[in-house]
C-alpha cells in the first residue's frame, strides 16, 4: 500500500526524472498533440470565414517646379510618404468610400479591414484591403486609392497621384492558413500535455518505491514487505487449495 506523506520541508525537484517521465508519457503527449493540430484544423475551417487581399500601389512625387525633379524633391517624398499613409487611413477617406460604394459597415470596420505599407528607400505607398468576397475586396481597394488621391492632393497641395499598380482580384485566400493553425494548435497540445504531466508529478507526494523514504523523509530502509493485488490472489488461492 502507499502511504500518504506529508512533509513541509523543500523537495528537491530531479530533472532528470522530469525528463525521463515525459519520455515515459512520449506516447501520450504525441497524441495530445496530434489530436488538438486535427480540432484546430477542423474548427478554422468550419468557424473561420476566409478572408481574399487585394493591393494597389501609388506613388505621390512633390514637385516644386512642374518642369524638372530634383533630388530634393524626391527625398522630400520620400519622407512624406507616413504622412501619406495616415492621410490614407483617414475618417474622411473611408467615409467616403463607404458612401460611394453603398458599405453597409462602419469607419472603424474599414479601418480594420485597411492596411497600409510605405517603405523608407521608397516612395510608393501600397493599399491593402482584405475581405471575405475577393471582388469586394478589390472594388474597395481602388476606391480607397481613388479617394485618397485626392484627398492627398487637396491637403497636401500636390500635383497628382500616380497608380503603380492597379487593385487585382485575388483568386487565393490570404488566411487563414489551415497549416499555421494546425501546427500551433498541435505545439499547444503538446506544451499543455507536459504542463499536465509535470503538475501531477510534482504534486504527488505519496510513497511508492523505497528510495522514496530515504528521499522525502531521511530514513533508510530495513526491510520491505512486497505486496500486491496479483500476490494477494496467488495466496488465497494456494490457501482454498490446502484446505
């Protein structure tokens, strides 16, 4: 039988028994694994909508003298170009826009379906719009370019906005990504499966095995009776057959 011990002394935690109870539990922590990665995939497919990008590019280019461009007037634009970005992610752009195109959606719900990269050796500003429909998603885009263009030359006195590239029509979904998803819900379960392993371990304090003793309570063993339900059988047996 085991004995409950309770002792409130600091025990002493051996990693290398931690280590070689995870291998004893490998199995089991795999599977863990593998079973929560199968529920992640499952449950991005069947509770995640889709979502389509579509990108368009501009380029603004502040010239201060129409008949030639200096050096000057491209790094100029080229610091400009976060100044642009904000101007773009603006209320009265995307009001705009949503009146336009008739969205039945807020400011804040565009916003967050916006997104918009400069680059500082650059001076090209791309538009990212992500929605569920990719048609959606690229009408919304060119008129968000459209409206931004002027509302960038309205404040900040510029000539014109030049389209590097006009919004496409995606034709793959950008996410989500059902192997990501799969892959991290798998890391969870395994991390979850050793947590689980671990506590209940360190959190078992009974006496099982003799080293036991002389580990938790200091006292060395004189002797051990060997007991067990197979033992305890064998013996009733071997008595009902002397009998």
């Amino acid at each position: 039988m085991e004995n409950q011990v309770t002792n409130n002394d600091e025990i002493e935690i051996d990693l290398g028994e931690i280590f070689h109870l995870i291998l004893s539990r490998l199995g089991i922590i795999i599977l863990s694994g593998i079973i929560l990665g199968v529920i992640s995939i499952i449950g991005t497919m069947l509770f995640i909508t889709p979502q389509y990008e579509s990108t368009t590019k501009i380029m603004v280019l502040n010239k201060q003298d129409s008949n030639t461009l200096t050096s000057a007037d491209m790094q100029t634009s080229t610091q400009l170009t976060k100044d642009y970005a904000e101007l773009i992610k603006s209320r009265t752009v995307l009001e705009g826009v949503i009146a336009q195109l008739n969205l039945d959606i807020s400011y804040q719900q565009l916003l967050s379906k916006l997104t918009v990269e400069t680059s500082t050796d650059s001076r090209i500003v791309t538009i990212i719009v992500s929605d569920e429909d990719p048609y959606t998603a690229s009408e919304m885009a060119n008129a968000i370019r459209d409206m931004a263009a002027e509302h960038i030359q309205s404040v900040m006195d510029i000539e014109a906005v030049n389209v590097v590239d006009s919004a496409n029509i995606p034709s793959e979904k950008a996410s989500p990504s059902l192997g990501k998803n799969g892959v991290i819900g798998g890391l969870l379960g395994v991390i979850i499966a050793m947590a689980v392993v671990i506590i209940i371990y360190l959190t078992n304090d009974t006496i099982k095995v003799e080293e036991d003793v002389e580990r938790y309570l200091g006292l060395s063993v004189l002797g051990s009776i060997p007991y067990s339900e197979k033992e305890s059988r064998s013996k009733k047996q071997k008595a009902r057959k002397r009998r």
